[in-house]
C-alpha cells in the first residue's frame, strides 16, 4: 500500500503554515523518514496523513494512500481506516494506552478483534510479541500503564502496530528514552513490519537510528523541505549546510565540562528503593548526594528504576528502607521535575500561559509579571512568545520538553530532577538545551540529577555517573564516580 504526499500544507488559525508544500511518496513496502528541528512539523505530518489534527490547523493539498484522497473522507470514514489501514504509533504512547486496563491485554486487543483469536490465542501472541521487544517482566497481565516506564509504554505501542492489520505504519519518535539495545530491539520489530510489506513513515530525531534503515529521507526546517535523498547518502554526505549541521550536532561532539561542588543540598542515605506499589526491589542500599553547581548523571537500562530513584530523592515517593536529606530548603516548590512525559506537568485543558503562571504564584511571584519573567528563558530554548496561547495537544513533544524546562525554572529550584530532558529534541535544538542548562547549573547554583540513556551526552556535561539496575548495590570506585 502506497502513500503520496502531493504539497500538503497545514496552517494555523492564523493562516501561518505549519507544513509548507510536502512531497513525498513512499512505496508499498518502503520506509521515509523525516528528521529536522523540534517543531518543524513533522509530527503534524504524521496527524494530518492519520486524520487527526485539531480543529484550529487546516489542511490542504492531497493525501493519497493505495489510490484514494483521504483529504476527501469525512472525519468517520477516515476513523473507519485505522488499525485497518493504517496504524499511528504517537510520539507520546503513555497518553494513548488505556490507564484502566493492563498492558497485555491492550496488546491482545489487536490479534483478537482484526485475526478473530480466542482471548487465549490472543493473549499468548501478545506475550510472544512483548518477548520479543524485551518486555517478558510485563507479560503476566498484572502491569498497569501506570506502573511502567516510558520506554516500557513506547515498546508496548509498537507491539501493538506489529498485531494490527494496517498496511501503512505512522511511527513517530520510537526510540525516544530508550537505551542502545531496546533501540536495536525497536529497529528489529520495525524491520519486521516492512519484511510484511508494510508503508512506513518514521519521525525521528536520532539519526543513527535512521542510518540503520535502506530507503528515503526528508529534512525539514519551519515546515519546508531542506533535503531530501536516499538516507545513507543525506546522513553521510549531506549537501545543505543546515543538514551538516544536524548531523555534527551529535553528543560525541560537544567540549565536556568540569564542576567545583558547593554545599550540599539533597541526600539519598542508604535506601532501599521498590519500582512501584509492589514492583521488584531497583535499588538497595543506594547513597547519593547532590550539591550546588554539578549534574549528577543516572544511567540504565529502560525500565530499571531510574525514574523511581528521582523521584524519590523528590519525596514524591518513599522507600522501603533509608532516609531522603533535604539539606538545603524543607521548600517542596524548590524541588523541581522535569518529567519524561512533558504532558504530565500541564492540564490539557488549559493554556501553557496559565500553568505557567501557576507556577510563578506558586513562587512567591505575582501572576501579572509572567510576561516579563518568561521571555527571557523562552528566547534561551527558541520558543516563540506564541505558543503561550495554546494548550499542550496544540504543541510539539519538543516544545512541549521546553516549556516544560521554562516552567520548572519560573519555581527558580534548588534541584532538578531531569528525567530524559532532551529525548524529544533534534540534536542542534538538544545542544542549545544543554548549554542553557549548563549554564544555569553555575549562575543559580542549581543542582540537577540528570537521566539520560545517551552515554555520549551525559559523560559531557557530568563529572559524576551513576549506573543503576533491578536489585543492584551502588557503590563509589577509585575514581569518585558511582558505578555498579
């Protein structure tokens, strides 16, 4: 089933184009990625080829998929092709999974409802699937959405798309806060889907993980086509200066920085950590401290605890064994988090401005000086003032991760919980991030325990790493850092 973008525009309500004039085509078992700058608008890409935009973008030019125009369907014949015909595995799966139901029995629903299987059959196929993408721990019906990890929730989407019948597969940002060898899992099961003779469309910001695919690609910037070309020829030998620059904008890249410690502001005293209400032990006997101006990196494979651990050291949970020191403030508004699913910190039903301004009041700050205290942190992240009227569905995943960084800062914190901070970012968009991070680590004496599955970033901007698994010891090694 093959797919042809014919310049497809999408607007604003105020008639600024989003995505300007696309063209692509993708063969019945072809794959075309599209890689670029968060907010460049290829997540709207993926919404409009699905049908699912917001009301207030419009659309226009033509989508044609196996020969038919889907911009003529109306909205329920369009819904009418999912699952069937084409399947979108969304840039943020945690918000797309059902909160009520467990993890394997939304798996099951695929192979149960499109290959008529007995709830048996069906299930046993959905654990054989969650196996293969390294999701065994899960495969005992017992594990809410809820109680997983972002990697775990994007994994369990694209076990999903491999039982549905859909021809055309939308994936957007499979790899995001996954670790080398779940990513080389998530390519396998892709690969799988295109030996089916599946259309494949991928968004994605990282850029080794696209080299490991045969087909094209598409480089977009503010919405418009800068490149394209076959994917190994634009990533090796890129013609325009802005995808040179894409690519040399990788972690491996960047100049490493050192910290002087100041006084210490948050403990970890021997705890014993539990993932979950009653999920494994992920960490005994666990000590780590955190003082002014250093980042203090977290490192593990997805699903081992990494998050619990911060959130921990945030008091948002407690351990089974040990004691959480908060040195600095007994202040929880100076204990911030940075969530591995941005949505989890703004109301979707409200403007970004208004949980902006939540944020200030709840600072001690008056509402009415939003405007002044925001725009110089958006301009630090290149954020537009714009985005301020819209609500979270409105923004990019990217943008979202900034603001959400923009608000954290408002509360002006003594400690940062930064859980995958710069997962959804391009890597030119990742590198002015960080930098601004950096850079606030020493102006404001900030604190930040950073976690992140990318090796190369976190050994730049940290002196100090910690490695954490199910049921290990942490412990210091000869050279002050924190290994297994």
């Amino acid at each position: 089933m093959g797919l042809t973008l014919d310049t497809v525009t999408v607007s604003d309500r105020d008639g600024r184009p989003l995505v300007d004039r696309l063209t692509l085509d993708i063969p019945a078992g072809g794959i075309h990625v599209l890689v670029g700058e968060s907010g460049s608008g290829k997540s709207i890409v993926c919404s409009a080829i699905a049908g699912t935009l917001t009301d207030n973008l419009s659309l226009s030019g033509r989508i044609v998929l196996d020969g038919k125009d889907l911009t003529c369907l109306s909205v329920k014949e369009r819904r009418a092709l999912w699952a069937k015909q084409l399947f979108l595995i969304p840039q943020e799966p945690w918000t797309s999974l059902a909160q009520s139901r467990s993890a394997l029995t939304q798996v099951a629903d695929m192979p149960r409802l499109h290959q008529n299987l007995s709830r048996a059959s069906a299930l046993a196929t959905a654990r054989h699937r969650l196996h293969q993408l390294g999701l065994s721990v899960i495969d005992d019906g017992a594990k809410w959405p809820s109680q997983l990890s972002g990697g775990m929730c994007q994994r369990i989407a694209v076990a999903t798309a491999l039982g549905a019948p859909a021809r055309l597969i939308l994936v957007d940002e499979p790899t995001k806060g996954l670790d080398a060898q779940r990513r080389d899992e998530i390519a396998h099961a892709l690969r799988t889907l295109l030996d089916q003779g599946r259309s494949m469309l991928l968004v994605t910001h990282d850029l080794a993980f696209a080299d490991q695919f045969s087909g094209r690609i598409t480089v977009l910037r503010d919405g418009r086509i800068v490149e394209q070309g076959s994917i190994q020829d634009v990533l090796r030998a890129p013609c325009q200066p802005y995808t040179r620059l894409l690519v040399r904008a990788a972690p491996n890249n960047w100049p490493r920085r050192s910290w002087r410690k100041g006084n210490r502001v948050a403990a970890l005293e021997d705890v014993t950590v539990r993932g979950g209400h009653r999920g494994p032990v992920v960490a005994e006997g666990l000590s780590l401290a955190l003082h002014e101006r250093t980042v203090v990196g977290l490192v593990g494979p997805s699903g081992s605890g990494k998050t619990t651990i911060g959130n921990t050291l945030l008091k948002l949970q407690r351990p089974l064994r040990g004691r959480v020191d908060w040195a600095a403030s007994d202040d929880r508004s100076k204990f911030q988090k940075l969530y591995q699913n941005p949505d989890a910190a703004f109301a979707p039903w409200r403007t970004i401005a208004d949980t902006l301004s939540d944020a200030l009041a709840g600072s001690g700050k008056i509402k009415s000086s939003l405007e002044q205290e925001v725009r110089p942190l958006l301009r630090e992240v290149n954020l537009s003032r714009s985005l301020l009227q819209r609500k979270p569905t409105e923004v990019s995943g990217g943008e979202l991760q900034r603001l959400s960084l923009v608000r954290a800062m408002l509360c002006e914190p003594l400690l940062l919980f930064a859980d995958e901070p710069t997962s959804r970012l391009d890597q030119i968009t990742q590198m002015k991030v960080m930098s601004f991070i950096v850079r606030l680590v020493s102006e404001r004496s900030l604190s930040i325990l950073l976690v992140s599955h990318d090796l190369d970033l976190v050994r730049a901007v940290t002196n100090d790493i910690s490695q954490v698994g199910c049921a290990t010891e942490i412990r210091n090694d000869e050279a002050g850092r924190t290994a297994l």
